[in-house]
C-alpha cells in the first residue's frame, strides 16, 4: 500500500511539472519543457547523492571531517556566489559539495536539487580563485536553470524517471551515469556561462574568471581538452563571450586572490 501511494504521489508530481513553489508556472530559459517539478528535483539529486556516495571506487570523495580547510575553502566560495541574491534557489536547494580526488580528471557538475561536486584534477589545473568561483558559477547555474532535468526530461522515458523517484537501483545508476556524463546543449552551456558571469558580478571575484579555464585549453593547443568539451562551444567563443558579458554588465575587477588558491592547492 506505500508503494501505491508512494507511486501515486510521483505520478501527482509529474503531472505538476513545471510548477513553482508560488503556485505559478516556471518560465524556463529560452523556452524548453520539463517533465520534473522543483521537489522532485531536490529528490532526485538526493538519490543521486546517495548513489555516489555508494560508489567509493569510481567516485573518492575526499572525507570532509579529515579535509577541514579544503571544504571550508569551497564553500566559502559557495556562500559568496549564494549570497549574490542572483541564485533562483539559493534557499530550495542543497548546494552541498564534494570534493572527489581525482588528479586526472579536469571536470566538475551539479546535480539536481543543488549537489556540487569538484574534481582534484580541475582544482590543480587552474591558477586563481576567480577561475574555479566561474566553474562552479557555471556548474551551480546547470542545476538553477534546471538544465539535467530538462535534458533529461529529452532523453529518458516517464517510467524510469518515476523509477528513480522510487528509488529503483538500476535505474538510479542509468540516471547517475546519465547525470554525471551529461552533454548539455550548446544553448545550455551559453546559458550557464553567461550566469556565472551574473553571478560573480560584484563580487571580489572577476566577473569573467569562468574564461581562465578555457584560456588555459587553447594555450594548450587544445590537446589537453577534456572528452566532455567536445560538444560544447569552442574554448576561443567561450573566452570571447565572457569578457564581453563581463564589459556588458559593467563588472569592476575582482580582488588578487593568486597566493590565497596556492596555499589552497597545497591542501591536496
């Protein structure tokens, strides 16, 4: 019977979507469609939290009561962007981070429902703060437009989305593996730039820090761009667009921070 009610209750959610908390619809960048309401979006990513969290061999997640200074540091970061007012649901979601130790691997993603994770590997390869403060501007902006669930709301039936509502292992692996993976859309990764770039503005931090990365990939040559880029905008357009939405909004330079993120990456 708690099943039942249970699977009633996700079919009711369901038929809400797209509904936000006020009762009102939820006007979604550049039009789109989705298949998840806000709540159900905070239940999945908490699903998907707890299905990393399960996964210790593909996803070391450094532990946080033995990494003090280092978590202390990345939500610091957090709570600057948060406190901006420019988040949508800054106070509806988690926006809980982890840090997963992998040198190798320059990347980092938010789930739905606000759940940050950061990779060893990207912390290492930037120079300052502003840069990683526009990463995981970019990143918290994915999961504020909603983007893994309108994507997903694309590429996945309604069973298995309920099915990972309830909790289902193999289909909350499907989506796990689906979220993590996930190539956004050349529009939603714009879109997500170009917030970064709002939220950061005012700030300590350089509006456009978010282009460090990418300048960093073309001074390479582009033969260090990671497998997920290959889809999205290239990395000269990306650099281009960030200071001109950095000139655009009028955004003073940020504060030097360069000996401040040293002493963070000593931490690892």
């Amino acid at each position: 019977m708690k099943k039942i009610m249970i699977f009633t209750f996700s079919l009711l959610l369901l038929a809400s979507c797209g509904t936000a908390k006020d009762g009102k619809t939820d006007k979604l960048p550049n039009g789109g469609f989705n298949l998840f309401s806000i709540e159900q979006d905070k239940a999945l990513g908490l699903q998907v939290s707890h299905q990393i969290d399960s996964l210790k061999s593909e996803y070391p997640i450094l532990d946080s009561a033995r990494n003090v200074a280092a978590y202390a540091f990345l939500y610091n970061l957090r709570d600057r962007i948060l406190a901006t007012g420019k988040v949508k649901y800054a106070n509806d979601f988690k926006w809980q981070l982890r840090i997963i130790e992998d040198d190798s691997t320059l990347n980092a993603f938010c789930t739905p429902g606000g759940y940050i994770y950061v990779y060893t590997g990207i912390i290492k390869y930037l120079d300052t703060e502003d840069e990683l403060a526009g990463v995981m501007g970019h990143e918290m902006a994915h999961a504020d437009l909603r983007h893994s669930t309108r994507q997903m709301t694309k590429s996945y039936g309604l069973q298995i989305l309920i099915d990972a509502t309830l909790g289902n292992y193999e289909a909350l692996k499907q989506i796990t593996t689906g979220i993590i993976g996930l190539k956004f859309s050349r529009s939603h990764e714009t879109e997500a730039d170009q917030m970064s770039v709002h939220y950061l503005c005012g700030t300590d931090y350089d509006a456009d820090g978010g282009a460090g990365f990418f300048e960093k990939i073309e001074a390479a040559g582009g033969s260090g761009t990671p497998e997920f880029l290959s889809t999205h905008p290239s990395p000269a357009n990306r650099v281009e667009n960030y200071h001109k939405w950095a000139t655009e909004e009028g955004c003073a330079p940020g504060k030097d921070n360069r000996t401040r993120y040293a002493n963070f990456k000593k931490l690892f």
